[in-house]
C-alpha cells in the first residue's frame, strides 16, 4: 500500500503540466506587440470616420440649400432650420459661408467637426474641401 501511494506521487511529479514563467513571458510580450500595432490602426480609423461624417455633413446641407432654393422655401430661416438638423456628435457646426450668396449657383455649406472642416456648393473654393483641424 505504501509503495503504490509512492508510485502515485512519483507519477504526479513526473507529469506537470503548468506553464513555465518563460512562456508566460512570451505570450505577454506578444500581446504587447499586438496592442501596440492594433492602438494606431484603431486611432486612424476614428479620425477617418469622423472625416467621412463632416464630409457628409456639408453634402447633406448642400443638398438642402439646393432644395429650398429650387422649391422657392429659401429664406435665411428655414435654410438654418434645416442646417441645424445635420449637427449631431462629432459634427459642432453646419452653417452657410457668410460670404456667398443664397443662389442656386453661388452658395458653399461648412460644416465643421472635431477633425476638420469641409465645405460643399457651387460657391466653395476648389481647395477648401476638406481642412483638417490644427
């Protein structure tokens, strides 16, 4: 009885099947790799997509000014009223560039976000598209 307790312990000794402080070292430095690759990709993905959202912003509220104008509903009121709607997080601004007119040919929607601004209409610079923030 005793030889086979002895047996039963010299088996269990024999058969461990822990993890050694060197292969938790490697899966630890392997997740770190991981995370340091992964934090940037997911960092640029977010400012991308906040670029996309302002980018729509500024369509949409051309699309709008463009509405109203062709409808005859143009007024300085109803075209802000319509503005307003499109600013939702992380857009802080849709408004028209003071310094056009409110015609069909001549008007420029900014929209203005966290990440930069963008502009959109007939009477936007060709270089102003897209300006991202400082």
């Amino acid at each position: 009885m005793l030889e086979r307790i002895q047996n039963v312990l010299r088996e269990r000794k024999n058969d461990d099947k822990g993890f050694s402080l060197v292969e938790l070292a490697v899966v630890i430095v392997i997740i770190g790799i991981l995370v340091a690759i992964a934090v940037p990709i997911f960092a640029n993905m977010q400012t991308a997509a906040r670029k996309a959202d302002t980018q729509a912003a500024a369509a949409n509220g051309s699309s709008i000014v463009a509405s109203n104008i062709a409808t005859g509903a143009s007024t300085d009121t109803t075209v802000a009223a319509g503005l307003s709607a499109l600013v939702k997080d992380p857009i802080t601004a849709v408004a028209l560039d003071p310094t056009t007119a409110l015609k069909i040919d001549n008007y420029c929607v900014k929209a203005t976000s966290s990440a930069g601004t963008s502009s959109k209409g007939p009477g936007c610079a060709a270089n102003t598209e897209w300006v991202a923030a400082p």
